[in-house]
C-alpha cells in the first residue's frame, strides 16, 4: 500500500491518497479539495467514484461524524479471538 500526501495550492488543504493495487482511497476534510482532485486524476486515469466507503481490504469503515473508525467488527473478533474482551480500556496521550 502506497499513501500518499497532498497539499492543496488553493486553500493549503491536507489531502490523503492511500493506494492499494487498483483501489484509491482520498481523505480529506474538504469535500471540494476531494471533488477537484478526483477530477484532475480521472483526466489521467479511467476512474469509477464508488462514493462512501464501508470496506477496504476486509476490513469495516464506520464513520461517526467527524471522525472515522476502521475496523470495529474486525477488532472486536480479533480480541475475543485473543481472549481480551475482559481488559480495561485506557486513553492513551495524544
């Protein structure tokens, strides 16, 4: 997997591109940014919008406005597979 940042000359919006063989994944808080940038790359390459994402590898994408969450389901299966489910859970720093 190949991911990939862009800055925006526009409004010096982030702009991430995550790229997995024929698959592309473009994150950003700016809709318009996201718009224009698909828009530049479909002049390049033949390019499907499959609009909201739900899966990508296997693995779920929930998203709770304004953040998103990868791979509840699959998190959740790998601690009951590890036996985990009775831990506390901790924040950590940021």
């Amino acid at each position: 997997m190949m991911i990939l940042h862009y800055l925006s000359r526009k409004l010096a919006r982030h702009i991430l591109l995550f790229i997995y063989v024929d698959d592309i994944i473009i994150i950003s808080d700016d809709f318009e940014e996201i718009t224009s940038l698909n828009i530049a790359l479909s002049h390049h390459f033949a390019m499907k919008d499959l609009s909201v994402l739900h899966y990508f590898l296997g693995i779920e994408v929930v998203f709770l406005l304004p953040k998103v969450i990868f791979c509840p389901k699959y998190i959740v299966n790998l601690f009951v597979f590890a036996q985990l489910t009775d831990n506390k859970i901790v924040d950590t720093p940021r």
